[in-house]
C-alpha cells in the first residue's frame, strides 16, 4: 500500500476521527515532516484535513475525483478484484488500456479506471459516452480457469454485482436486462463490455469493461439517448459520490467472483434470475441479420439464455440484441 494509502486509511479508521502527527510517523516509519508533506500533497488533490496542534490530523472531506490510494484504502480486505487499482485521467477505452496491461502479464484482479474516455465503446460496435467525472468507465482483469463457452458467466456475475452495489450505495433497485443491461425505471443505468482472450479449450484473460451512468443530468445525455438512457443522479434526484460507489462495485465483484470460481454458479444464476425483467417475455433477439422471436425462459449452465423459439425448439443464445414484444 502507498504511503497516501496508509495514511487515508488510518484516518478514516482513527477512533474519534483523528490520529497525531506521531501516531502516524510511528505506523507508518516515515518522519513527521515527511508525514506533512504527504497530507499536504492530499490536500492539494482536494482531501480537506484539519490539522489541531493537540489531537493531530482529521479527515473531513474527499473530493468526488477517483484516486487509485483512495480507492484501495476504502476497498477493505479483497480477495482479487481490486488489488491493483489504476486511475487515468483520460485514455481512449479502459478496456483497451487493461488489454495492453493484460499482455504485460499484469496479475487478475487489476482494475482501470478513467475520468473520461475519448473511445469508449459499447456492445455490438456502439459508442458509449464516456463524460468527465460524470459516471464510472472501468475495466477489470481477470483470468478465470474456465472454458471460453462460459464468458457469458462472468456477464452474468457482473450484472448481478453492479446492480447489488447501486442498490447498496443509492438505495434503489434496479433491474437486469440480458445479456448485460442494467435498468432504473426501465431506462439504462449501466452497461458491461465483455472482451474475452482465449484458446480453443482455455480462456487466458478476459477484460470486463464497465460503464455507469452517475451524476449526468437529464439534458448531459444526447436526444436521441434520453428515452432509453438515464442516471443515477436523474432516478434519485441526487448527486452521488463516484468514489464511494466504485468502492462498493468492486467489493461486489470481488464477492461474485470469488462465488463463481469457487462452482457456486447456481447461486448466482439464481439472483440473476430472480431480477432479470426478460424472462418470462415474448422478445426478439437480434443476431447479426438473424432474428429469433420466442420466450425468455431461463439461463442455461453456462450463462447463455434458453429462449422457447416458436417452433418450439429452445434455443442457446449467447449473444445479441434483445428487444421485448409488446403484447
Ligand atoms: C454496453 O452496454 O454496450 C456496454 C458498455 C460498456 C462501457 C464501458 S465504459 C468502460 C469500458 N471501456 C469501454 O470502452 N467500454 C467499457
């Protein structure tokens, strides 16, 4: 852990609130000028911390900017996701800078973030737009022993862990939309990219991008998107710290990842399910030039969902563009 890591942590967990310029100097084996300099270097990134002669530092504010120490001295005990934690001022996709650090043989559990990206990309070739400081653009690695037949599985996994951690953080409840859509009020809060790396019968990494929708206003988001695209901020009428929800999106993860590669997959199809607004409709995928029309009917082991064509067939769809039938 960093120095400004240790020294965040050990503020926001002093008793009382506040811990002496010795206490620090003591846990940390660095000089009290040394100490100084650092909450000094803090408070230029916008931590407001009141310095009192006689009890020593207090934390009484963090700014709403994402700063790789901060996150990891709030993260707690992870068991993978998020010990490696890097923060980009803007780059062109999160996803692309994970693909580089994944061929520099960076371990599992690394995750990017950026403040704004100049690509971000959605599924199915689409732009996502990326505004500063506006939402969470990230991406994770991991490099899971698994088939490439079960990516869908981590999909899944990260759908029911972002919409667990907005409800946690925000106190609202969202929905799911296969494969990878995450709904307030029927509009997209957020939406995951999953870019996988594999050989025939192994995957070697697989990148989970991530996009959240946080603190845009009802007018931040193009016309043509304000029908089916939304924010947290726009559903609760309030501003949320970007920071503090990154923290309880990687908890999360780190929870059902650990489920998923212990074969607890069951367990987490199971909540998936039981939020997932697709099932049980009539819906049209879209694959390419082919459509499929049947019913929504369950995940299968892998992850991918079991449609009841209307021939009566059920068919495997691991991909695609879903659309619900109005009835
Ligand atoms: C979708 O719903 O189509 C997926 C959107 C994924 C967006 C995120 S933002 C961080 C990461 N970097 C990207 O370029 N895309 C993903």
């Amino acid at each position: 852990m960093s120095i400004d890591a240790q020294i965040l942590t050990a503020l926001r967990s002093a008793p009382g609130g506040t811990v002496s310029g010795a206490e620090l100097s003591q846990k940390l084996s660095i000089s009290r000028a040394a100490i100084w300099a650092r909450i000094e270097d803090l408070r230029s990134l916008g931590y407001e911390i009141e310095a009192s002669p006689h009890l020593g530092y207090r934390l009484t504010s963090a700014p709403d900017v994402l700063h790789a120490d901060d996150l990891f001295s709030r993260l707690g005990k992870i068991r993978v996701v998020g010990r490696d934690i890097r923060v980009f001022q803007e780059t062109t996709s999160t996803n692309d800078v994970m693909e580089k650090l994944a061929r520099d043989g960076v371990k599992e559990g690394a995750v990017a973030f950026a403040e704004s990206q100049t690509k971000g990309r959605g599924r199915l070739g689409r732009k996502w737009m990326s505004p500063t400081g506006k939402g969470l653009w990230f991406s994770l690695l991991l490099r899971p022993d698994m088939h490439p037949q079960q990516t869908t599985q981590l999909t899944v996994a990260t759908g029911i862990a972002l919409r667990r951690a907005i409800e946690m953080h925000a106190g609202v409840r969202s929905d799911i939309k296969w494969p990878n859509d995450i709904l307030l009020n029927g509009r997209k809060v957020a939406g995951i990219l999953t870019e996988l790396s594999a050989e025939l019968d192994h995957i070697k990494y697989v990148i989970i991008g991530v996009g959240i929708d946080v603190n845009q206003g009802a007018g931040e988001f193009p016309i043509e998107l304000r029908s089916v695209a939304t924010s947290l901020k726009i559903e609760t009428g309030k501003a949320w710290s970007r920071a503090a929800l990154a923290v309880e999106v990687l908890r999360q993860l780190d929870y059902d990842y650990g489920r998923l590669v212990a074969g607890r997959f069951q367990g987490i199809a199971e909540e998936w399910e039981q939020h997932c607004t697709t099932l049980g409709q009539t819906v049209v995928i879209r694959i390419g030039d082919r459509r499929i029309r049947g019913r929504a009917e369950s995940l299968s082991e892998d992850g991918a969902l079991l449609l009841r064509s209307e021939h009566g067939h059920l068919e495997t769809i691991m991909g695609g563009d879903v659309g619900i039938e109005k009835a």
